[in-house]
C-alpha cells in the first residue's frame, strides 16, 4: 500500500522549500506535489469595465434635472 504523508510549509528565499520526512527515508524515491493557493480574482479591474458598473447603479439625469435639483436645494437653504 502508498504512504501519503501531507506537508503544509512556507516557501523559503530564493522560491524554495524545506521539507522534513519521518525517519527511515533516507535514498527513497519520492514524489513532490505542490499545491499553490488560489488567489482570489478581481483585483484590478478595466476602467470601462468599473464606468459602466457605476452607470448602472445610477439612474441617468440630465444637466437640466440636475441645475433643477440644485437650485431647488439651495432654496431650502433660505427657509
């Protein structure tokens, strides 16, 4: 039967690893598998790709509906 011995290190310097058998496993062969930990997706992302997710949260107005909320808004402020 295959022994499986599993191994959770750091990777060292220089991009390498330091691993310890159990003793007895001196001159065999063995078999070194390295899993890399994912790393989560996003990060940067296109311009474009943010204007248009922006766009989408807001609804569009025009600069006349605008100059009407602000002036509407600064009247309040005499009240």
């Amino acid at each position: 039967m295959q022994s499986a011995i599993r191994i959770t290190t750091k990777v060292l310097a220089g991009n390498k690893l330091e691993i310890q058998l159990p003793p007895g496993s001196v001159g065999e062969e063995v078999e070194v598998f390295v899993i890399l930990p994912e790393k989560p997706q996003g990060g940067r992302r296109k311009v474009l790709e943010l204007l248009t997710e922006i766009r989408s949260r807001h609804v569009s107005r025009s600069i006349a509906d605008i100059d009407r909320e602000l002036l509407e808004e600064r009247n309040s402020w005499d009240n």
